[in-house]
C-alpha cells in the first residue's frame, strides 16, 4: 500500500508541476501577442497617418513624385507584412521613404508652415515614439518568453507541448533604427 501511495504522490506532483510550467508557459505567449498587438495598433496609426501627410505636401512638392510615390509603395508593404520578421524590414523601408520626405520638406518654407502639415508632423512623431516604446516592450516579452522554453526545466514541457521560439522586432541597419526627425525649427 505504501508504493501505491509513493507513486501516487510522485505521480500528483508531476502533473502539477507540468500544469504549472504549462500555464507559466501559455502566459507569456499571451503577453507576446498582446505586445505584438501594441505594436500593430502603432504601426495602423502610422499607416494612416502618411496617406495624410502625402497629400498635404503633394501641393507644394508636385516635382517629387518620385519620393511620394516611394512613400506609398513603403507604406503598401509595410500593411501587407505580418509578424516581426516581415514588419522589421518593411517598416525600414518605410522609415527610410518618411526621412526622405522630410529632407525634401526643408526645401519648401510655405509648406514647414502650413499649420495642417505641422499637425500631421506631430502626429508622426507622437506615433514614432509610441511605436519605439511599443517595440521595447514587446521584445522585453518575447526575450522573457524565449528564456523561459531555452531553460531547464521549462524546456522539458516546451518542446513537447509546442512552444517555439519568437522573433524580435529588429531594425538591421543603424540608420533605420534613427526615429524620422520631423523638427521644422
């Protein structure tokens, strides 16, 4: 009877243990995704933002074409990726067709003061850096998260019960990781 009991109470603990790496497990893949939400609720306001901001400057800046045209075909891609590994460089990109842009503005004085554009510029650069703070945060989960399914003895419930591991949300070159400056000063 004794064995019996043994093997019982090592058997209980066990599957308590599973339950509870488990659902520690489930938690912070929950809060992956909530921070990667953040981050898509950001990167939507800034997409909405820029259709905007184009034709605010397309009065003043009908010789560039070719930038505006290159700020919308980023921003197309940029609505298209999904997940980090394609939002990082589509949102490079698009990152780099905004800096662009904002070059281009420094050579139309009416247009740094047109009290539309300088709300538009603001807004951008409000999005900007609520989507940097946003990018913290979600990759602060997704490390957290990543720990936990490396690590023993998480990692013996991980991989059977189909844990894997996340992507950071990453900018590769330095110049993309700059936030647009948007100061007209």
């Amino acid at each position: 009877m004794a064995p019996v009991l043994l093997l019982l109470g090592v058997l209980v603990v066990l599957v308590l243990w599973f339950v509870s790496i488990y659902n520690g497990l489930v938690q912070l893949r929950n809060y992956v995704d909530n921070a990667w939400a953040q981050i898509d609720v950001q990167l939507k306001r800034r997409h909405d933002l820029i259709p905007n901001l184009i034709e605010t400057v397309k009065g003043y800046m009908a010789h560039e074409r070719g930038t505006l045209e290159a700020i919308t075909k980023a921003r197309t891609d940029a609505m298209k990726a999904h997940g980090p590994a394609e939002a990082g460089p589509a949102e490079s990109q698009l990152s780099g067709a905004l800096r662009g842009l904002m070059v281009n503005v420094e050579r139309y004085p009416d247009l740094k003061a047109s009290q539309n554009f300088l709300a538009l510029q603001e807004e951008l650069s409000s999005t900007e850096n609520k989507i940097s703070f946003a990018r913290q945060a979600y990759n602060d989960s997704v490390t957290r998260y990543n720990n936990k399914i490396q690590t023993i003895p998480s990692n013996l419930v991980a991989g059977p019960a189909g844990f894997s591991k996340r992507d950071l949300f990453e900018l590769k070159d330095e110049a993309e990781r700059a936030v647009p400056k948007v100061s007209f000063a």
